[in-house]
C-alpha cells in the first residue's frame, strides 16, 4: 500500500483581473507557497500575454518541481466558461471575441488547466479551504466593483447548461430601476449592491441630507469607504446608504433562497467591510420576503480569507476534486 | 447473463390533491396500465386515507403483481419534503403540521416509496418519459391555480440543503406589488401569474376597457378561460391581459435563466392553453432583460403530457434513477 502526501500536491492557481494577473503555488492545505503578479491590461495579443506569464511562473514551478508534484493549473477570469475553457467578450479584458484560454495554456505549460469565472473559483476556494468546507448548499457573493456569484448544489457548482450559471449580480430587483453604466439593464442588483452602485447611493444620499457628514468629502470621495466612515460616526445619511442597499440586497436573496434552498450565504468583497450596517437590513428583508417554510434557517457568513490571497485560491481550488 | 426486460418493471404513482388522490401502475415506457381515484378530502386521519388507498390500490398491485415488477411507490404532494418523507404544513390538506407519509406508506405497503413535491414529481415526469427526456439542465413551470416550479440542474432536480428548493411561484418580482391571497407576500409570480392572479387581472382590465367583450361574463366568471376566449376574438382588453401577464412572467424567468442557465423552460398547466398570448410576450421580455451571453439560448416548450396522466406519470418517475 502507498500513502500519498496530499500536502507534496500543488496547483497553480491562476487569476486574471483587468488591471493585474495573480498567481501562486497553492498546496492542498490552502497554503500559498509562492506568488507573483504580471500586469494583464499590457499585452493586446493574449499570446504575448501567456509567454510573459509562462517566463515568470515557470521558475516557480521549476523550483518545487523536485519536491511536489503539480496537478494542475487553475483559472479564474470574468466571462470564463468552464465547458469550453474560454474566456468570451469579457468588456475588462483587452481580448475581444473567444479566447481559447485553455488550449493555450495547455499547449504552453503542457498541464491540465482548467478555468471558470471568477466568482465561481471564490465559491470552489470557500469550499476547499475557507469557510463554506462542509457546505453541500451554499451561495456565494461577491460584494466589489461589481457582484459576483457562485451557486453550489449538492456540493457541485452550477455551471448550468452552456457554463454560464450564476449571474446573480443581474438579476433584476427593481424592475425599470437604476440603469446599469454598463449593460444598460434597469434595476438590477449589480446596480445597487456593488461598491460602484453603493456611491451612486451615497452621492444620492448626500443631496437628500444637508447636514451630513457625507458633505465632508468631495463628489469623488463620496463612495462606499466615505459611507462607512460617516456610519461610523452615526450620520444618519450614510446609515440610510446601508439600510437602502441593504434591503434591496434582501429582496434578492429571498429570491435565490426560494430558487436553490441554500443553508448559507456568503459573502465576500470590499463592500462587506460595511458589516452590518448593510448586512443586518439584508438579512431582515430576506427572511421578511420568504416563504415560511425557508424562513430562520439561512445562515449569513462572511469570507475570512484575505482577500489578496483569496483570488490565487479559488483559481487553484479548481484543480482538486471535491 | 440475464437480460432485465424493463417493460416488466412497474411502479405506482400517486398524485395527492387537495381534493382527490390519483393513482396508477406505470411501466417503464411511460404507459399508464390501470388507475384509480380516492377522494383525499374526507379523510382528517391520515391513516384513514391510507387505509382507503391500500383498500383500493392492492387489489390492482396484485392484479399485476404475477406478470410485473413493482419497484416501488413514488408521489407528489403540495409540500412534500424528499429528504425527510414527510408533507409539512400544506394548506390545502386537512392534515395539519408533519406527517410522515413515507413512514406511513412504507408500513402499510411494504415496498419502497418516494415523495417530493408534486411540481418536482412533474419535472422529473417529464424527463423521463415527456417532452424533458435527454434535457439535463431545464426549468419546469406548472401554471395552474398555483404557479410551481421543478429545477433540473446536471440531469438532477434540485431539492436544497433542506428539500424545499425550487419555490419560484413565490419569489417577487415587483416589489410591493399585489398582496397575494394566501401567503400575503406582494408582487410574488404566482400572484400574477397563476389561474387565481390572471382572473384578478381580467377583472382589471375588464373594468378600464368598458367596450371589452368581458363585459359578456359575469364578475365571476371573468377568468383565465373568459380573458382566452374573448382573446381569440380580438378583445383588446383580453389580450392586454395576457401581455401583461406575459410581461411580469418574462422578467421572472429572465432571473431565472441567470440563476442557473437552463437549456430550456417547459410549461405545464391549465394556463398554458393561452399559448402564444402569454408565452410570446413572456419570451420577448426574458429575452430584453437577460445579459447578452443568455440570450437566443433559451427554448420554450410545452408539455405535450394529458393533464389527467401527467401526476400519475410525475409521481411513478421518482422511483427510476436517470
């Protein structure tokens, strides 16, 4: 009989932003050995892209060739479909049209790679190695410039039928409400509960309060960091920013809820900072709008991962079965 | 080796109502061999009604029971739990709180049986012998004086942490909307969408229309079937009706998709004989608020399944695996 060391397998997790490309050696503990950056949004050609990431990778991956054993390569990045291990019209990302990312990395790297959406790769990393371990039915969302979503069923990611599930961030909540600056959808979550829609609210906010602290920053100050700050102190503007959100926020779990019956939800994201003055609000606006029978059994849980670390594994999280 | 010949393999379905319990032997092909009713209404001991159901359903398990293999029970209730066997607090049965009915049933029958909810029983009747067979990720929508929902998801309905999933009657899509009948939410699906909540609507529009041929029909019969007939006329009332019907069904299934992209979304139901009046602008509109990467992947289908057969078959399909 052999023994394997799970703890000598490592993943290169792998996650593409607009701006920046994280990565790092991740051994099957959740530990990152190693990690390094390259910038995303210089190379228009995604195969300038690939050899400036295989020249700065490889060494990592040579130097603890000797005494691990990589299993695989594992992306994250927005619009990425796990079927066809493409990454499809992705509006931050300079490569227009399908990039066939992973026949590209396999050719380069010679390595199993496998790729989903970034929010997806968050979900599969709770479940690996942070706070949804044990969770067969949980969602995950992710409160930043944007939201995004993963869906777990049965302990699986929902991929859904073309590998696109999970856009919860577009779902409409407030039919024919705010427009959203990018798709041009009237209402929907994204358009509310993302940090760029949370400063929409606060500069709202600050008109309708004149004696609010909001007034102590300028027009491009006045976003969600500045709401925390006045919540903080009480100002009763900020404090409406969260509450506001927040409940259009509960709306839409109550939805999700009554959709996929999770036993959690958790979030993560720059926006969560806001604890809860948003979180609480979303809670009891959700269990208001459930059916009974869902109602007191939906845990709230916040992500403990750092959030620098938390995009290399997620996307490394994908190379390891479930 | 023995060759299994499938054909011989039957189960008994069983459908309970609020008013009548259906039943039948069904074989592997999907074909009804024999079927019965018990009036489920005058029974307030559950164990009355099983009585009355063994005394009428053994004598058909034994009529079968030389020639055929009965492999188990499957049915579909309001408010069934797969997980637990049990029905929980459905309104429109007389027995109150839980009742173990796979308990129940087990003891009485001695042979394995299956319960969930009777739109996931339709769901899953609907993969293996209808118009679902070989689909592995769809949405089904019954549309009757209810508005249920069954989620297949990898070829596998989907039942949340705690068996209630899939409650997309209930989920709002117009918040602060119409005050639903019974669960008091408002701007719910089903308030809109269902037998119940287009009859209210008729009776809306009936009454801003005042050359409508509603007028014809008394207030009480100012229903579904009164909006379709004067619809197949040209009543511009009637058909206004069923846009915007079509119209909130649209925007919810639109969330839907973006949960967890389903090749397809079949119907089911009394309401669905409106046919294109409701389900045309219901496409049109899901198709205007999906994101671009949805869009033109969805196809609508109907359940082509005879009303009287489709809860037997629903319920006889939860005892064969995929």
């Amino acid at each position: 009989m052999s023994i394997i060391d799970l703890s000598h397998q490592i993943a290169l997790g792998i996650d593409i932003g607009g701006t920046t490309t994280k990565f790092g050696l991740v051994n099957s503990r959740g530990e990152i050995l190693c990690q390094n950056t390259i910038r995303t949004d210089v190379h228009e050609d995604v195969n300038d892209f690939i050899d400036e990431l295989y020249a700065v990778a490889n060494p990592m991956l040579e130097q603890y060739a000797k005494k691990c054993d990589l299993i695989g390569i594992g992306m994250g990045a927005p619009n990425a479909n796990f079927y066809e291990g493409t990454i499809e019209d992705a509006p931050n990302l300079l490569w227009t049209g399908t990039t066939p990312m992973v026949e590209l990395m396999t050719q380069k790297f010679k390595t199993k790679t496998i790729i989903t959406n970034d929010a997806n790769a968050a979900a599969k990393g709770e479940m690996q190695f942070g706070a949804a371990k044990g969770l067969k039915n949980f969602i995950m969302i992710t409160l930043g410039t944007g939201v995004g979503s993963g869906i777990v069923i049965n302990g699986q990611l929902v991929y859904g039928h073309d590998g696109f599930a999970g856009e919860l961030g577009h779902t409409i909540v407030i039919p024919d409400g705010r427009k959203h600056w990018s798709t041009g959808s009237k209402g929907s979550l994204e358009a509310y509960a993302s940090a760029t829609g949370i400063a929409i609210t606060t500069k709202e906010f600050r008109n309708r309060y004149p004696a609010s602290l909001l007034h102590h920053y300028s027009e491009a100050e006045c976003n969600a960091k500045a709401a925390f700050e006045c919540a903080e102190k009480g100002d009763e503007a900020a404090l409406e920013v969260f509450r506001f959100t927040g409940e259009i926020l509960g709306k839409a779990l109550s939805n999700f809820v009554m959709f996929s019956s999770p036993e959690a939800i958790l979030f993560f994201g720059g926006v969560v900072k806001a604890g809860d003055y948003l979180l609480k609000p979303a809670y009891e606006q959700m269990e208001m709008d459930l059916l009974p029978i869902f109602k007191n059994k939906v845990n709230f849980a916040v992500s403990q991962m750092k959030e620098s670390d938390a995009a290399i594994l997620g996307a490394a999280s994908l190379v390891w079965e479930n």
